[in-house]
C-alpha cells in the first residue's frame, strides 16, 4: 500500500470518533479523513448535490468518493462500539493497587457507564495521569491491530 500513517494521529482520531462522523484513512497518503455520518448518508443514498448546501460540496466530494471506492482508497477506522472504552473503564479499575478508589470507580461504572462522571472521579482520585497513559496505551494497541489487520504501515 501507500504511505504510512502516524499511529499518534490514528489515535487522537479513534479517541475523538462519534456517531456524528466516520474517520478514514487515505491509504495511498497516510492522511486522516473524517466524514459527517449525514453527508455519508446522502452519499449512499445518492442525495442529489443540490440538496447539499455549499458549505457540505467538498465534504459531500470526499464522501462521494469514499462511496463509490468501497474501502480500497479509504479504509474506515474502528467505531467507538468496537473499541468499548466502557470496557476499557473497568479493565483500567483493576491496575489500581487502592481498594477504595477501585471501590469508588466501580460503583460510576456499574451499569450506564457515564464518561464524563468516570473522567472527574479519576480526577478527583488523583489517578487522572494513571488513567490517561492506560487509556493511550489501550488506544495504541487498537490503532496498531488495526494498521495491521488492514495491511497499512505505520510509525
């Protein structure tokens, strides 16, 4: 294949995916793309471009192309369902050597888990830095299976 990917962008990208947007990768020039879910859909659903306003004609391109290339140009990053930072929540509660902070953190991801209430708990328990290296690494492991599993080089 093409170029390589920076695997630091390609983590950044997965860290910040939505359901609002879908990020690629070029694979012929490494680069990152992201793409608004809707204007994927008019794409797919071959909305005409007039319908598209002219703030969405480039975006509503790329994702022209993305349509009709099937995945061998831009090939689609994991979805926030695939990576399970929920998941990821709990796996990080374990490494903690302090019962009560593993206490406290277990019982704000029992259930629902609520990002945004884990986030300032770990920040509150003075184990935000803890949380922030384990979240890249797990982040960095997906990124690197994926760059793989795809056959794109990275560094």
């Amino acid at each position: 294949m093409g170029n390589t990917v920076n695997v630091n962008k390609l983590i950044d990208a997965l860290g910040f995916s939505s359901e609002e947007s879908r990020e690629f990768v070029d694979v012929n020039t490494g680069e990152i793309v992201s793409v608004f879910s809707t204007t994927l859909r008019k794409s797919e659903y071959d909305t005409p471009h007039n319908e598209v306003t002219v703030s969405e004609q480039e975006e509503r391109k790329l994702a022209d192309t993305i349509v009709a290339d099937g995945s061998d140009t831009y090939v689609p990053l994991p979805e926030q369902y695939e990576i399970n930072e929920a998941n990821m929540m709990k796996d990080f509660i374990s490494t903690l050597d302090d019962k009560m902070k593993q206490d406290v953190l277990a019982r704000a991801v029992h259930g629902n888990v609520e990002f945004r209430r884990f986030k300032d708990l770990v920040i509150d328990l003075d184990v935000a830095e803890q949380w922030n290296d384990f979240r890249h690494e797990r982040y960095r492991t997906v990124a690197v299976a994926w760059c793989e599993r795809n056959g794109i080089a990275y560094q």
